[in-house]
C-alpha cells in the first residue's frame, strides 16, 4: 500500500492552504532587527525540534500532511494575511493591527491591507495591497505578479492539491475552468478503437491503452489477491473481488475491466484512483508519461484565458471580485505567497496578454518544486537527508532575520518526544498531553512544576478535536449507506462506544482534556455550547427517541444501559436478536467490524481504553469489535485514502472559520473518509457560506453537526490541551511566545525564539 505517511489527519481536513503565516508580535518584533550581543552565542546553534513524520510534499500547493504543512507555511512561506491570537483575521497589517488578549496588547503585522467592498450588484470586492519592501529567500522581489501568479495555480483546471480557492464564487472562474478536460480522460471516453486523433496523439493513445492493460491489470489484481487472501474469494473471480471492493463488474470480468471501472468512477485522475491501492500503487508503477496524462489539461470547448474576477492594479495592489458573499473567501484569499520565478516560469508571465507564469491546463513546472520550498518566511529549506529536515535562517526575512540561524526538524516517535528533550537528543517536541506526560515533565523539574530548571513547557487549547470515525460505505446494510437501518447498525456501535468517552478520557488527560458532544471544535464560534437549549449528549437516546441514560447511573450501569439500546438499534437494523444475542447479520452487514487506532502497537492512544470497553461489552451480545493497533501510523491514513476503513480513531484540525466544506461536503478533499455525500449536506454547507450573520451561520451549522451525528459517521472524544515541550537549559524560555492560544503558536514567533 503506498505510504504517503500523512501523520495527522489534522490538517488534510482543514487547513488548506490558509494556514496561518510566520507572523511575529510587534513586542517581539523590534528585537528582529537589533544586533545585540545577548543573541550572538547562540545564533550558531541549531535548534532541533522533534516532529512528527514527513512525507517530504514541502509545497505551499501539494502540501498534505501537518509535518509538511507547518513545515513550509510557518518557516518557508508567507502568506497573504494572518489572524490574531483570539482567531480574528487581521485586514490591515502593513503598519501593525493592534489587540488586545488577556490584558496585554500586542501588535501583528503581515504582508498586506485588504478592503472589502459590498457593491450595490452583490458582488463583492477584495482590494489587496502589499508591501513593496519583502524579497523571497533568494534576494527576488515579492510583488503582485507573485499572488497573481498563486492565485492561478490553486484555480487552474488541472489543479489537484488541497486548496478550495476555486470553489469560492470568483468572477470568471466558472468559465476559466470551463471547457476543459484531462488527457486521461479523453483517451479513455474515446476507446481503444479510436481513429480520431484531435485532441490527443496515436501514440498517447497507445501508452494509455497498454498501462491498462498491464501496469493497470497488475494493480487491480493486487487487490484481487488482497480479496482472496483475506475476504474468502475464489482464486481468480474478478467479479467477485471486484464486489467485496465496491465495484459491480459483469461475471467473467478481467483485471483491466476492473481497472476500467475504477478509472470511471475517479474520472482517470490517477491520484485519486490511488486510494482504491492494495499493495500495487498507479503514482509507482505507472510509466511517467502517463501518469502525466491525468492532469495535463486539454481544451475541448470554449474556456476563458484569464478569470475576470482577478485583476492587478499596480506592482503592489490588485483586487479580487466575487459574484456574491462567500464567508469562507477571506481565509481562501490567504494562500502562500509563492515566488513566480521558483514555482512557475517568468518567460511565460504576461498579464497584459493573460499569461500567468505557467501553460494554462499544465502544472508541472510547479509540481517538480514539491520536495524543495522556497519562499519570502524566516526560513529557507536547504534539505531532507536521514529523516531530517534541514533550514537555514533568511537573511531577507521582512520582520528581520531570525536569531536561531539553523533549525532541525526531526522525525521522532512519540514516546521519545519527552525523554528527548530530557537527555538533549531534540530541544522542543510537541509530547501528547496526557496525565503521565504531566507526571513526567513536572517530576524532571526539581519544583516539581510544568515549567521548570529542566523542562518547560507551554499549554493551549488544540485548534481541533479527537474523533472516532465510520465509513459509511463499509458500515452500511444493503447497499445503501443513507437508509435508517444502515444509520441504526452504526448507531448501534456509536451508542456503545460513546458510553465510555467520559471515564477513559479523564484517565488519560485528566484536566487537559473535556469530552465533547459534536462533531467540532470547542474552540470554535460556531461549537454549540451547555447553555444553548438543542445541546443534546451525543448517542445517548434509544432507537425510539428515549433517553438511555438517567441521573445518579453508576458508570457500570450506563454501559449496561449503552448495550441495551444498542440491541434496539440493531434489531432495527435488521440483525436477528434471540435472548438478548445477535445470531445473524442483514446483508451487506456483519457481526464484526475492525476499529484500527494508531496506538503504536502499545495502546498508547487517548481512545484505546474506550475500544476496549466497547468491545468487551459487545462481546456480551455476540458482536466483534476487533481492535488493530497499530504500530506505524501511515497503514491507517493508507487505509483511509483507499476508503477501507471501518472504524478508526483520529483527530481533526481547523480553522478561525467553521467552513465545513473540506470534510463533510460532497466535492471536499477529505469526504471520501466518511463517504456521507448527501445534497441535503451540501446545500446546508453552501448555504452557511454565503451569509455574514455570524447567529445565522451558527444555526446552520448545528444543522449541520446534527445530520453528522445522526448519520453516525463520527463519534466526537475530547477536545485536548497542545504542550510544547521546551529545554530550560538549551532554550532562552524568555524568548518564548506569550500567551499562546490554538490561533496563536509557537511557530507563528519562531524568528524571535533564542538558544542559550
């Protein structure tokens, strides 16, 4: 199966790429550009950070995973705007935006002012402006061509990477992106008997046929022999396999049928077809020229070569039009600035003649930079060597060069974050925090404190929530997810399982943690809160409406009560239930289900305790909950991709905006996990972006978060606290950020934080 190693899912659901930049306080900021001797001992050594795996996709554009991502949006990359450590985008930030957080008033700045302008039409007008003083890490000017240029490579048709830019409703973007389809595509709605060689070669048409046919029928009998070996297929029965896996072939079908049918169900985007791997993935063993194929763009109708929407004003300035209000568009409209000359190519940048730096319908100039960032942020990328990333201060960097000149970021494990710091292996990590990491650190100090002689380290809520997912497409009955006994089978699992969210959680965290009800962060406007009159506890009615529980339930009585509804759920679903037992499943259903959690093979996972619990209990009523430990984390996010997974365990990250595009809509780049795609969704999503009303939206949203929750394709587990972890003896604590929140982090005043 192919590792592409994404370690969080915390940031492939929301961050796109918004990410907040590498922006810096003004009370820190002045120390930036002071040459004073207190920073010059320690400028020469570099700060080694512990952190979590990479998948070496360092690009403002393709970047997938959290590691990549802050890697090259906090250090390499600038972006257009910034928030406030309350969450607030700052609009005007060229000469400092000042507020005010627990007291203190601290100051930001970032590269741009932006104007929003509501025009009598309803459209609506974004007038940008940036600094005419900030040079890329190579000494080249930044200037508005750069964001023009970025703009295009998130809006162009062939783009597919993370960015919902294009999504927003962009004057002309319909029609730029109109007309217009992948080279893979058309060879394969054309057939192997094509004569027609318009719009592609004979040759292409050859390539395409004969990796089918080979490279493709390997790929699918990889998961053919996956079927057989674990599912209890016949030796050779595509059709059947095929089945097992999601796809309705005819009897008698072969392995590039199979592949045929895979690629018609992704629209032979090769990236995505991906997800369906076995063990054989299309992005290895694919002949280059092909895998070229699904995403060169071809013109076939008529397509716009410029998005009117988007227009320079001047070096520094231009604007950016929407047909109506979006209120996702002013965190789309803080992209990276990426540098035109790097990522793209001058000699094809004519705005005047509509020409933005790349071949419209041709991205791979930028995706040869993936592995290699440059940018206008505090850091410049110098290397991936031995599962480390190496960067180099930026002398350029517009808030003054950084005072540590060299930085490491280091993969390392989670049970060697905490002891690593210890014994001087890495210097800051980011340790899970639970009530023995809280033991650990705070016994290292002699005070016997969180912050101390040895070990420091720094508390914030976590932009994000831990969950315990279902894939609607693998728990389902029949072969219809939506139905209401497809929803009362994983009802069924999600009332048990949820039962034991309060006791285990407490165990693990203590007070670093809270058991949430929705499916959101509690961190978030939009969270509903205890005090709103619709706040219900998540899975805690029978199937007929009642509540399970009631006051004064001991902890073993509310299992007990847990497992009985779940028994309703399950007859409901239409399980055969003799003597308080499930003796058969429906079709389409089963007695057992795998929950797989990235414990590293040891448990060592907020939620373990609760699988274990749950699976105990059902235990009691002949139902399997089988627990997969998982001792390298990338089999789950592997798993996920493909759409395997049953039941998992993971968390979700966010934004200062709750736009629930990305996740839970149809055409975002992270539904495929729960495979819900309902228009009712959809249109909830949609309609909550186009209104400014903060009280509106909130209601839409708690629509939203009720049809997840009675879809019972997420189970909510707790909101955490992040620790970073700090040497006392290595690093200047007084240089550390102040007041850190889940808007505000450690990385966002990276280029003030000092060495001993």
């Amino acid at each position: 199966m192919k590792k592409k190693k994404i370690v969080s899912l915390l940031l492939v659901a929301a961050m796109s790429l918004s990410m907040v930049a590498c922006g810096k306080s003004a009370d820190t900021a002045s120390k930036s550009s002071e040459s004073g001797s207190e920073s010059t001992s320690s400028s020469d050594t570099p700060l080694v950070i512990g952190w979590d795996a990479m998948s070496q996709k360092f690009s403002p554009f393709f970047a997938e995973s959290h590691p990549d991502m802050y890697l090259d949006d906090k250090c390499v990359q600038i972006g257009l705007l910034s928030v406030d450590r309350a969450g607030q985008y700052i609009l005007e930030g060229i000469d400092g935006y000042k507020a005010e957080y627990n007291g203190t008033e601290y100051t930001y700045y970032t590269p741009s002012d932006i104007k929003v302008n509501e025009n009598e039409d309803g459209t609506v007008t974004y007038d940008i402006k940036i600094r005419d003083d900030i040079k890329f890490s190579d000494g080249e000017p930044v200037t508005i061509d750069d964001v023009i240029f970025s703009f295009y490579v998130v809006s162009d048709p062939t783009y597919d990477g993370p960015s919902t830019f294009a999504s927003l409703p962009v004057k002309g973007m319909e029609e730029y992106r109109s007309g217009v389809s992948t080279l893979s595509s058309l060879i394969a709605e054309a057939g192997k008997d094509n004569t027609d060689f318009t719009n592609f070669t004979e040759e292409q048409q050859k390539a395409f046929w004969d990796a089918c046919a080979n490279e493709g029928a390997a790929f699918t009998q990889s998961i053919v022999d996956y079927m057989v070996e674990n599912a209890g297929v016949a030796e050779g029965d595509v059709s059947a396999a095929a089945a097992g896996w999601g796809f309705e072939l005819p009897a008698g079908a072969t392995t590039e049928d199979f592949f045929l049918a895979i690629g018609e169900q992704y629209g032979w985007n090769f990236a995505s077809m991906d997800k369906e791997a076995a063990s054989v993935t299309i992005a290895d063993s694919f002949p280059e020229d092909v895998l070229a194929m699904s995403t060169t763009g071809v013109q076939t109708g008529e397509s716009a070569d410029h998005i009117e929407g988007i227009v320079k004003t001047g070096d520094y300035s231009m604007t950016v039009t929407l047909t109506e209000f979006s209120a996702p568009a002013i965190e789309k409209l803080g992209t990276a600035i990426a540098p035109m000359h790097y990522y793209g190519d001058k000699s094809l940048y004519d705005y005047d003649n509509n020409k933005f730096g790349f071949p419209k319908n041709d991205l791979s100039i930028v995706r040869e930079k993936t592995t290699k960032p440059l940018g206008a942020g505090p850091y410049k990328f110098v290397e991936y060597k031995n599962k480390i990333a190496y960067l180099e201060a930026n002398e350029n960097y517009y808030l003054g060069a950084p005072k540590i000149k060299s930085l490491q970021f280091k993969e390392t494990q989670e049970a060697d974050k905490i002891p690593g710091v210890l014994q001087g292996t890495i210097d800051l990590s980011e340790p899970s925090i639970s009530k023995a990491a809280v033991e650990q650190i705070s016994g290292e100090n002699s005070n016997g404190e969180l912050a101390g002689d040895k070990l420091t380290a720094t508390l914030a809520d976590n932009l994000g929530y831990g969950y315990i997912g279902m894939c609607a497409k693998n728990v389902k009955v029949g072969n219809d997810a939506s139905t209401e006994q497809s929803k009362d089978l994983r009802k069924a699992i999600a009332t048990v399982i949820a039962a034991y969210r309060d006791v285990v959680i407490d165990s693990y965290y203590g007070e670093a943690a809270e058991v949430i009800q929705y499916p959101i962060s509690n961190s978030s406007w939009a969270a509903p809160q205890k005090s709103d009159p619709d706040y219900e506890i998540a899975f805690s009615k029978d199937v007929d409406g009642n509540p399970i529980y009631t006051e004064g339930m001991s902890d073993d009585e509310k299992y007990d009560a847990a497992l009985k509804a779940a028994l309703g759920y399950f007859e409901a679903a239409g399980y055969t239930v003799e003597d308080g037992k499930l003796t058969a499943a429906p079709a389409g259903a089963k007695l057992s289900y795998e929950a797989m959690i990235p414990g590293g093979g040891n448990g060592d996972h907020p939620a373990f305790g609760i699988l274990t619990g749950a699976k105990e209990q059902f235990a009691k009523i002949g139902f399997e909950l089988v627990i997969n430990d998982l001792a390298d984390s990338s089999v789950l996010w592997d798993t996920l991709s493909a759409q395997k997974a049953e039941i998992w365990c993971a968390a979700w990250g966010a934004t200062a905006d709750p736009d629930m595009y990305q996740v839970y809509h149809s055409q975002g780049g992270s539904a495929y996990q729960y495979a819900v795609y309902s228009d009712e969704l959809d249109a909830l999503i949609e309609d909550a972006r186009t209104s400014a009303d903060q009280s509106y939206r909130k209601a839409v949203y708690k629509e939203c978060l009720d049809f997840i929750v009675d879809y019972a394709v997420e189970i909510p587990t707790y909101q955490r606290q992040n620790g970073v972890l700090y040497s006392s003896e290595r690093v200047n604590i007084d240089s550390l950020v102040k007041d850190p929140t889940p808007f505000w982090i450690w990385m966002d005043e990276l280029a003030t934080l000092e060495m001993n």
